[in-house]
C-alpha cells in the first residue's frame, strides 16, 4: 500500500494551483495539500473583506499570493501583495491577513 505524504491533490498530474480552491460568497475556504509536525501546506481563498485576525504560529509561515491582492501585516508593519508576491512571516511574530479583494493564496509553515 501507497504511503502518500501530500493529500487532496492528484499525483503526476499538471494542475493550477488556483483551480484547486474556490471562492465562496462571505467565506474564507482552505484546502490542505499537507499536515505533519514538520510542515504545513494550505491553498486558500478568501472573499472580498474576509480576514484572519493578527496571531501568531510556532513556525516560519510562507503566503504566496496566487490570485487577487493580499494585506499582510508582519510585526505591525502592513505589506501589500499582488498575484505573484511571497512573504515570510517569522516564527512567533504577531501577524494577520486581510482581502481588499477576492484573493487565493498558498500557505507553507516549517516547523
């Protein structure tokens, strides 16, 4: 039997990751592509105005913006990133993220 470390995702396959999330009115939707001690990888899509409010994580956390316009905001310090635009949120530093629009966007945490 197959041991797969990846989930909800088709293997050899070529996919877009922003077809593999969809938006939903009024809702933040997830996908989790990967969940272990040692890391995390999430596709997800946001509606317009929908957030999550500023916390913290035990891992270095990766946002790559795949669709739409994100707000990060790091350590107090507001960043704005468009489809294509990465950001590293250290461990342990306060942090949060805000659509000003439709946005979808893939989430890697190393732990």
């Amino acid at each position: 039997m197959e041991k797969h470390i990846m989930k909800n995702i088709e293997f050899a396959k070529t996919l877009k990751l922003e077809e593999l999330v969809t938006y939903q009115d009024g809702q933040v939707v997830s996908k989790t592509l990967v969940q272990n001690p040692n890391v995390s990888i999430t596709l997800f899509a946001f509606d317009k105005g929908e957030e999550i409010s500023t916390h913290s994580s035990h891992g270095d956390a990766m946002v790559y913006v795949i669709d739409g316009n994100a707000q990060i905001t790091v350590g107090g310090i507001n960043y704005e990133l468009t489809a294509g635009n990465t950001i590293v949120m250290p461990s342990e530093v306060p942090h949060a993220v805000f659509a000003p629009e439709r946005m979808k966007f893939m989430l890697t945490v190393v732990f």
